[in-house]
C-alpha cells in the first residue's frame, strides 16, 4: 500500500511539475503571465508530442536507411 501511494504520488508531482515548465516556456516566449499561460499547456503538449513522433519517426527511417546499408555491404564482402 505505501509503495502504491509513493508512486501515486511521485507520478503526480511528474504532470504537475511538467505542465508548470510547460506554462512558463510559454510565459517566456509569449510575455504572458505564468497563470494565463496555463491556458495553452494543452495545446503546447500536443504540439510537443507532435514534434516528438517526427523526429522517433526520422530516427527510425535513418536507422533502417544506414542497416540496409550495412547489409549491402556485408553481402558484397561475403561475394
């Protein structure tokens, strides 16, 4: 039970102190206050995750891009 708790309440800590770094690098860059910027977490998060599944899918296209091409190579040297 005090494991479960413990988790419960590191993971909370998590999204909270996720959405207020969020809120102030929006409040930076757009000069709004830290409360008002709370309004565009969401919108920001989405744009963030976005921005993520991009660059894991470039990262996977190079990945297999440069294994081809190892393997190519391992093919011509066992010729």
């Amino acid at each position: 039970m005090g494991t479960l708790r413990s988790v419960l309440l590191l993971t909370t800590g998590a999204v909270i102190g996720g959405a207020v770094f969020i809120a102030y690098r929006v409040s930076q860059e757009t000069g709004k206050p830290l409360l008002e910027a709370f309004a565009d977490v969401p919108g920001e998060m989405q744009r963030l995750t976005e921005d993520l599944k991009e660059r894991v899918c470039a990262a996977i296209e190079r990945g297999r891009e440069v294994y081809l091409q190892k393997q190519e190579e391992i093919d011509e040297q066992l010729r």
